[in-house]
C-alpha cells in the first residue's frame, strides 16, 4: 500500500457494512442505548463522566467533584475520590469470579501457564511486597523492561497496588533508549528479565539493562531480575535480586494503597516531533474509567470473553487492553510472548483456535503481514469462537480491511478500527460493534463523551458534509493525558499550544464524509508510523548526527506495504560523500548505531548521502521534498526557493 493510494483508495471508498443481526441481538449496546448514551453525554458532559465513574469503578473514597477546571488545559477528574487500579482490576472480582481465568499465556515455545483471578491476586500481593521490600512506596517511579509473560502483568498491578507510579520500556528498545527513560523519570527501581523470546531468538534484556546502567542512571538502587529464559547472565549481587529468590516468600497479602484519583498511575514515554521523548503521566481513575468503558462499548467485553490484545506491553494498547481494561471487566487475557510467524505463519490461528479467543485486537501491519502468507494458514484452524476483530494503530486500507473480514471474519463479525493514541489513554472513535455500520478504512464515530471536531488552519470548525483538517478535541475527557513527566510547559505548547488553549490538537489530519464518519490520514507532524509504533524524525537524526562520520541527517517516511512506512534517511557526511562499496559499508554501520542508540525498530530502510540537504534560503529543510524523493516521484515542485537547486539530482540518487 502506498500512502497516496490509500488515501485515494479511502476517499472513492463507498462500500458500508451494516452490523451482523446475531451480533446485534447479543450486544451490549445496540443503536437505542447507544444513542441514549450520546444524547445523555450531549446534555451534561460532566454529569455523564460523573455517572460512570460512580458506576463502574470501586472507590474507596467516594469523590464529589467530577470536573476541576481551574488550572485548564492541566484538567483533573473525580479529585477528592479515592481509589487503587489494583483492587480494581482483582479484588473485586474476588468473590463472583475468582476461580476464573484471568490470564491464559503461551511462551514461543509453547510453554503454557495459567492464573485464576484469585491466583493472580495472590502473586500481585507477592511482588507489591516484595517492592515493599525492596524499598519501594507510593509515588517511587519504576521502569519495567520486560518479555511479554503474565510477570509483566503483575509488575504492573503490584506498582499499582503500593502506589508507584510504572514506567514500561518496550523491549526492543536500546540500553541507551532505556538509559534515557530511566533517567528522566528518575526510577528507584528497574524490574527486568534475563531475557526474552523472540523468533526463535534470545532477546538480551539483562545485558541492556547492565548496559543502561554503566552509562548512568544514578537513581536507580535495585534491579529485580526475573528468570525466564534461564541462559547465563551477568549479576550483581549489591545491585541486582532474582525475582525468584524475593518474591516467593512474600505473604500473599498486601493491603492496597489507596490513592487520590489524580494520582499518577503510570508514565510511558512516546515521541513527539522534537527532542527527546515525553513521558507521558496517566491518572488513576480517569484512566481506569476509560480502559473500562471502552472495553464494554468497543469490544462488547463481558466476563466469559477470551480477549487477545496482540500489542505488548510496552505500548498504550498493551496498557489499555491487555493490562487495565480488561482484567477491570473480570474477562480472561490470552497473553502471547514470541513473534506471529514462529515455528510457522500459523501461529496466531493456533493460539486464536487452542486458547477459544473470542475478541482479537491486532494492529493493520500485522493485518498485512498475515495477509501475504496466504489464506491457507487461517483456514488450517478453528476460529469459530472469535465474534470480534478489532484493528489499531495506523490507518487500515481497505484491502486489509476486506481480507480481515472475509478471511478472518467469515464476511460476518464486526471490525472495530479504533483511533486514540498514547495521550488519549483509551480508544476515541471506533464503531460500535452492535450499532454502527462499518466502511472499510474509516474508524467511523466519536465515542460517547468524546467531543471530536475538524478545524482549519485557523482553528475555526469545519462543519460541512466534506471536511478535511486538523482532528481536534473539544472538551476534556477523564482518560487524557495529565501532563509531560517534569515538563508541563511541553505539554501545553504541543498539544494546546496551536490554537490558543481552545482544543487539544491530536496531531493527525482527517477527513469527514456526508455520514459523520472520519478518515484518519495520518500525522501531521514530523512523528512517523513503522509498523503501528510512532517515532520522531528528530530522534532518527540526532542518532545519526552523534555518529562520527555524519555531519548532518534528515529523516522522512517513505511508503512501505507492510509497515506503512519505513525510515528513509538523507545523511551528509563528514568530509568526502562515499560511494560505492564504502557507502554500503558506511549505512551499515549507520544503521547499527541508530540501533543501539534507539532500538532496531528505528533502523532506515534506506541510507542515502549525498553532499547538502535541500534548503531554502532561510536554512530551512525542505521536507516536503524529501518525502517526495524517498517515494521516488517525479519532483513536480518548485525548487526555485531553494539555496542549492542542484541537490535535488543527487538527491534523488541520480548523481
Ligand atoms: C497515532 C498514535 C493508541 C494506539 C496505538 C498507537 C495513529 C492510531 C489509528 C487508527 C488511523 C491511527 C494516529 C495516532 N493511529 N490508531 N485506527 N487509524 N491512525 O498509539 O503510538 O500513541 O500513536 O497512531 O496517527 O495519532 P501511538
């Protein structure tokens, strides 16, 4: 798929899916309660957030103020309440649910294990004493880098459960990325594994983790190490503890720590368009509220669901919908830990059929993926179970979307393509499963309560039957980011900065057809998509330039059919341009270093050097016409403003 197809291929896009009558006559929300919802949302904003909250989440503290707007756009939800993630997601399922399965998991080489709500409980309330122990308290920030098993899990709820406040590195990125984050949330503790796997390979996380620490990281006291690939790795005995040597004689008791609903419940750190990545700080209850509500309204969650968040951990969908949300609706995870395709490409169909999945949430890149390897894989399973598919991270072309319903979906089971991002905490616009006819490629409407317009460049609301421009939110919404970790100034200038504190600005475009329906078309900003994962172009280049051959780099997203978009980069060296045998050896070394400075997902695709990046006179980059060159298109533009129109050629690879 290539960008401009897709966006071509969306907008001449006319075929509607109404919704499946079985599924209708089952669903939680059918087109009356969700219209009822809607009008109830219209009517008092406030007083509808009030009401769900009252409703869903267990408060220790009951709160009476819904909304504090006083320090807008910083807004606060349900402030004098008191509440715990934790015993939200496991206490209370104690007594009607405790002998179900909240988490079934399968490691890469078919190791099962499986937890009951009860079991699940007792092992949180093992490692929240052992954080206890280990000095730990509320407020601590710890950092998780850990292979996706149900620990991961834990970790989380047992920070929950005391108080501190996770921050999750994904695994694949560098010691150096996790140095990083580390830092700048100033973590007491990190929590990580010997290592992982993943396509039949050992990922090397205890060695990163040794690497990270050599390089810094002065705030960290302990590393908690849990075994499970077994091989050799380093440790320290005044540093490092084995999970398996202090969280068995824990008591499987541990009160859990109420706190203010305002509390942060975790950070997660994502890229913007410059400098380094935010962290991105979470609330307890507004967060937990949204996790929830969008599990029953989007997936239709109940508690005999099977529910397969393919997303790891270490991204937002893994915080929404493997960890929080879900295990708060008392359902069953099914948690994967290996790649889609290992020992072959029936692996997802086999888990899907050996597990009884009945909701599976998956992003368009591994869509696409699946696609290619034919249809034979899926029809070797029973998938007879699933009665929902959900997609997530990007835009869906309509070709996935239709393969996805046909082969997947037997041309019978709702597709949610749901639109939010790591700041928004929790899904923003999707369909509806039992009330909102799908179109392949559009995430179709708003959620109740969630206050969506598109504006232009003006920042004026666009309210034709046709419009296209910036997708903004209008009201705040209890699952919203709170601020950026220790830099509140970024966070008002990046996403309220725009259009003076009148709307939070998403930073993607969209389109909104005759039916209210909206087309996602992607970042505006200088943040690309690889794969359903977001990286800044700013990060990119400054990994190249700290090189020392590279004097400058510029970094666009070119097009890719099963990515996306890959990273395609310009770079200028230091002295003489190579060529030849010594370029090809030069990116090799170029693209190894961005590895270890970001993580192997932020590798270029491509490498091109050339002798100047395209500026105009100002100095300015010109952007526009490197994303043109990376798609190789024929450069139609005017190149008269440049300072150096001769570059273009070589730019373009033709010098
Ligand atoms: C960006 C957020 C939160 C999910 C994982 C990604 C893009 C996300 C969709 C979708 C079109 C989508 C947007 C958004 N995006 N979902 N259904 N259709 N685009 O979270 O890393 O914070 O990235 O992903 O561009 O801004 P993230």
């Amino acid at each position: 798929m290539s960008e401009s197809q897709n966006i071509k291929s969306v907008l001449t896009e006319d075929r509607v899916f109404p919704q499946s009558a079985a599924f209708v006559s089952q669903a939680r929300l059918d087109a009356d309660r969700l219209a009822a919802l809607h009008a109830a949302a219209a009517r008092d904003h406030v007083g509808f957030w009030g009401d769900l909250a009252k409703k869903e989440l267990g408060w220790q503290t009951p709160f009476t103020r819904v909304l504090d707007d006083s320090q807008a756009p910083n807004y606060r939800w349900f402030t004098d309440g008191k509440l715990n993630a934790s015993a939200n997601c496991l206490d209370r399922h104690l007594g009607a649910r405790g002998d179900k399965l909240a988490i079934r998991f399968e490691g890469e080489k078919g190791d099962t294990r499986n937890y009951t709500y009860r079991q699940l409980h007792a092992e949180v309330c093992r490692v929240a004493n052992a954080l206890k122990a280990l000095g730990i308290g509320k407020g601590d920030r710890v950092v998780i880098y850990m292979p996706m098993v149900p620990e991961a899990v834990m970790a989380m709820q047992a920070c929950a459960r005391i108080g501190a406040i996770h921050s999750i590195v994904f695994g694949g990125f560098s010691s150096t990325a996790l140095k990083d984050r580390i830092e700048d949330a100033g973590a007491r503790l990190l929590i990580t594994a010997d290592g992982g796997h993943r396509g039949g390979q050992i990922v090397e996380l205890k060695r990163a983790a040794d690497d990270a620490l050599a390089q810094g990281c002065k705030t960290l006291d302990k590393v908690l190490v849990l075994k499970r690939t077994g091989h050799d790795v380093a440790f320290d005995a005044r540093r490092d503890v084995w999970w398996h040597e202090i969280v068995p004689k824990q008591s499987e008791r541990c009160d859990p720590q109420w706190v203010e609903s305002e509390h942060p419940l975790f950070l997660l750190y994502t890229s913007g368009s410059t400098g380094k990545p935010k962290g991105i700080q979470h609330s307890t209850g507004g967060y937990l509220l949204g996790a929830m509500t969008t599990c029953q309204w989007v997936f239709d969650l109940r508690d005999d669901d099977v529910f397969w968040c393919t997303a790891d951990v270490g991204w937002i969908t893994g915080h929404s919908y493997v960890c929080y949300g879900p295990l708060a609706c008392g359902a069953t995870i099914l948690m994967y830990e290996g790649a889609p395709t290992v020992p072959d490409a029936g692996r997802f169909w086999k888990i899907a059929q050996d597990h009884g999945v009945t909701i599976f949430y998956t992003a368009p890149t591994a869509i696409r993926a699946l696609m290619r390897l034919g249809d034979d894989w899926p029809k070797r399973y029973d998938l007879s179970k699933l009665r929902l598919l959900g997609s997530v991270g990007e835009p869906i072309n309509p070709e996935a979307w239709m393969w996805y319903h046909k082969v997947i979906g037997k041309e019978q089971l709702p597709i949610v393509d749901t639109w939010w991002q790591t700041e928004t905490g929790s899904i923003m616009i999707s369909p509806i499963p039992g009330a909102v006819p799908t179109k392949p490629g559009s995430c179709t409407k708003p959620l109740p309560g969630i206050a969506v317009e598109v504006v232009d460049e003006a920042g004026d609301v666009l309210t034709g039957k046709d419009a296209g421009g910036y997708l903004v939110i209008t009201k705040p919404w209890p699952s919203m980011l709170r601020t950026i970790w220790n830099d509140n100034e970024r966070y008002l200038k990046t996403y309220w900065g725009q259009f003076s504190n009148r709307y939070y600005v998403a930073g993607d475009s969209t389109h909104r057809d005759e039916d209210g329906y909206y087309w996602i078309m992607g970042r505006i900003d200088d943040v690309l998509n690889v794969s359903g994962h977001r990286l800044g172009t700013m990060e990119i280049e400054s990994a190249l330039v700290s090189h020392p051959a590279v004097a400058e780099a510029a970094v666009v997203g070119r097009p890719h059919e099963i990515k996306g978009e890959s990273v395609f980069a310009f770079v200028i060296c230091r002295g003489e341009r190579p060529r030849g045998a010594e370029a090809e050896q030069l990116a090799k070394t170029l693209r190894d270093h961005v590895g270890r400075e970001i993580g192997a997902l932020a590798k270029p695709d491509e490498i091109r050097f050339a002798d100047n990046l395209p500026k105009t006179r100002s100095g300015k980059i010109m952007r526009r016409l490197l994303r043109s060159i990376a798609k190789g298109e024929e450069i139609t533009q005017d190149v008269s403003t440049l300072e150096n129109p001769a570059i273009v050629k070589q730019l373009a690879g033709q010098d």
